[in-house]
C-alpha cells in the first residue's frame, strides 16, 4: 500500500513529507490515515464556519444574521428566502431612494425592479421587471419596505403577466399550448 491507498486528503499530504522509506509502512500509512481523516474534518468545519459570515453562503449561521439584524427566525422558509431578507435588510440601511427601494426589491425577486415615484399622490410604485408574476416571498418584501420607507408614503406593486402579444410572439399554436397543460395560473406566468 503507498500513500495513493490513503483515502484522507490530509493524509495523503502528510505522508508526501515523510522520507521515502516509509512508504511501504502499514503502520505510518494507517498513522496518517488516522491523522489526515481527522484533519479533513477540521478544515471542512472550518470552511463551514468561514461561509456562514457570508449571507449568501451562510446556512446555519443565519439565525445569527437575522438575531442580530431583529428579523423573527422562521425555519420553515426556505435557505434561499431567509438570505434574501437579510440582504435586503443590509442593503436598506441609509437615506431613503429609489435606488434603496430597487436594491432591497432586487434581493427579494432575483431581477430587475423598477421603482416610480408619484410625489403628488406621496406615493411610490414598486415595478417587477424581470419576475413573472407575484415573487414567492412576496409579503417579505412588503415587510421590509413598509420598515424602510416613511410612515407616510403609500406603497403600490405591480406585478408582470403574460399579455396576448408576448404570447402571439411565441407563435404557438392552440393545439401546442393546450399539449403544455397549462393552468391558467400557470399561463400568465409561462415565460
């Protein structure tokens, strides 16, 4: 057995220093086996622990991202959305804009939003440009911009559908449509 038998990554590193007689040594090969299993583990918890200062990596870590940022744990959400609230709570501190409504929107529906501001009617409109119908976490969204915005500006969401002239672009006929088994749910939303 040479140190290519060994199945520690750590191992096999730490048997590539020794001298060269050892490498027919059963005992020194399962030393380092022992060894390098054990170091394996040590940098796996230690890149494990490194992503979780990341939001967009951390996992377990972000119970303490969102203790620290005063957004209630709900664990039955998925990873994906719990990241997206964080980021965007990041992302909404500072004045006020529409480039801080469009970053933290942005978090939530994975594409490009567009924010318009109707300062007569004090109010704002919250466009999704790239998102097909109502993002999944919607009522996140709206929870974190009702904590961003002031108290006295209205806030209105316009959400895009399927309209007949996207749907005449895809040149699809009746009978092809009806083969996809669309709701009509579904529909307005195909892309």
């Amino acid at each position: 057995m040479s140190s290519a038998g060994l199945t520690s990554e750590k191992g096999r590193e730490m048997f590539s220093y020794l001298p060269q007689y050892y490498e027919t040594s059963r005992v020194m090969q399962a030393d380092m086996q022992a060894k390098g299993s054990e170091m394996d583990l040590l940098y796996q918890a230690l890149d494990e622990t490194l992503e979780q200062f990341f939001v967009r990596t951390a996992t377990w870590g972000l119970d303490f991202w969102e203790q620290e940022l005063g957004i209630e744990t709900d664990r039955l959400k998925p990873v994906e959305q719990r990241r997206a609230v964080v980021e965007s709570k990041l992302r909404g501190a500072g004045k006020f804009s529409g480039r801080q409504v469009a970053n933290v929107a942005e978090a939530y529906a994975g594409g490009k939003v567009d924010v318009t501001f109707q300062p007569e009617a004090w109010s704002f409109t919250v466009s999704f440009v790239d998102t097909m119908g109502v993002p999944p976490n919607i009522d996140d969204l709206k929870r974190a911009i009702d904590e961003l915005k002031p108290a006295h500006m209205a806030v209105e969401y316009k959400y895009r559908y399927l309209v007949w002239d996207d749907l005449d672009k895809k040149q699809k006929t009746w009978d092809e449509l009806d083969a996809a088994s669309l709701t009509w749910n579904e529909l307005e939303v195909w892309a």
